[in-house]
C-alpha cells in the first residue's frame, strides 16, 4: 500500500519521539519490514538531533517538516528545516577503531539509506532527503 | 526510559528498558557517572527491554566504557535486541565492549 504523509514537529528533542511514533505508523501501514522499519526509526531520529542541536542550537519554537513517501519501489523521507544550513562539505566519517562519544550520526544514515542528500540551495535552511529501496517489495 | 539496578556480588546490574534517544541521553549519563562515582564500577547492563537506542545512548557508553578501562572497572551489555547489535555492529563497537547474550553469561565472565 502506498503512503503518503507530513508532519511538522517543533526544534524539541522530545519531539523526536512523536516523529518516530508517526514514522513507525505509516510505514507500518505500507506493509514495510519490521527490519527496515527500525533503520528508519534510527536514521530519522538521527538527523533530527542534528536539525534541533546544530541547525536550531537548541532553541524551541522552530518548526521541522517531514515529509514521508511510501511506493513499491522506495520510501523517500525528507526533512526540512529553516536554521542554519547544514555544511555537508564539513563532514568527516569516524575512526571506527578509537570510538568516540559523538560523530556517529551522519555515518550511520549513510550506512543504512540508499541514498542521503542534503540541498541548502533554498537559502533558507536545509532540506534532508533520505531514501531507502523497498527490499521487501513485491516487485524487487 | 526506566530503569533499576541490583547489585550480584561485586557487579551493578543496571536493568534498562524503554527506548534510548537523545531526549533521555542526560539521565542515562546520569545514572551511570552516579554508579561510577559511588565506586560502582563493574556494570552490567541488562538491554533485553530496549527496542530503540541511537547513537546518543551509544556515545553514553562508550563515556563509561573509557572511565571504567582507566580505574580497572567494567561496563558490560546482556541481551541485545537486534536493532541494538546492529548499532553495535555498524559502528564497531561490538569489538571493544564485551556484549553477552544472557545476564547469567555476562555476570559469569566478570
């Protein structure tokens, strides 16, 4: 079943938790796999601890906006924020073999999506697009 | 996130259970400075009851991990779900935190 879906959430870190919620409820809905599903959870709550800490420093009041797209072929999740713009060039992956207590987040949604986009070309803000090919579709 | 703790001889049980994100970061660091501080410093930490942790409640253990490994403590995990073995796994952490697939194996190996 396909889905379609958006939500605005406010620059709080305990509203990360009702995105995951509403994440885990669609894609629930479009028949997604309980494996992916939970990639998903993850890569989600990742960036948007990145948006509400890094981009909104930690300041309420700010609005993020999901935008979720379920198919046979892909779920495609993009966020948007209007804070400071994301500075892709500035990411460096972490040395898995002296771990640290940070810098894990942009390396996992690498390593669990398909794709991972970030497009500042608005000038306002940063829109995230991540995508994952649908393994458990019918289709594949 | 909850949480409680028993004590088996020399080593902290910490049972946690509910999801580990960001939001509750700060009381998991809490809880595991206030156990180290105490002296408390041979944990084994029960996830059997976490679904969900991200890389923030990963980063709070390795914090523990290194200040234990520098006063000849421990911080040792029990029962993963899968969701958590492969946070482990992709970020290599499975190869320097000793992870057990039972309270009863981990407790056995301290």
């Amino acid at each position: 079943m396909d889905v379609k879906d958006q939500l605005v959430i406010d620059s709080r870190l305990d509203a990360v938790a009702e995105a995951r919620e509403w994440l885990v409820s669609r894609t629930v809905q479009a028949g997604v796999s309980t494996k992916t599903i939970n990639d998903l959870k993850l890569v989600l709550t990742e960036a948007l601890s990145n948006v509400v800490r890094h981009a909104y420093d930690d300041e309420p009041g700010h609005p993020i906006e999901l935008s979720l797209v379920v198919d046979a072929g892909a779920l495609t999740l993009t966020i948007h924020d209007y804070g400071r713009p994301f500075d892709a060039d500035s990411y460096q992956a972490p040395d898995l073999s002296d771990p640290q207590e940070g810098g894990y987040g942009v390396f996992l949604m690498h390593n669990l999506m398909d794709q991972v986009h970030y497009d500042v070309s608005s000038g306002t803000g940063t829109t995230l697009t991540l995508v994952k090919r649908r393994k458990d579709s019918p289709q594949q | 996130m909850e949480y409680k703790t028993r004590q088996e001889g020399s080593v902290t049980v910490i049972e946690l259970s509910g999801e580990i994100d960001v939001s509750c970061a700060p009381q998991l660091k809490e809880l595991l400075q206030g156990l180290i501080d105490e002296g408390k410093n041979q944990l084994l930490v029960n996830l059997a009851d976490v679904p969900f942790m991200d890389s923030s409640g990963l980063g709070i253990f390795i914090n523990a991990f290194k200040r234990n490994k520098q006063t000849g403590g421990a911080i040792k995990f029990a029962s993963p779900q899968d969701a958590l073995r492969k946070v482990f796994s992709l970020t290599q952490t499975d190869k320097v935190f000793s992870i057990f697939d039972s309270v009863e194996d981990g407790l056995s190996s301290f």
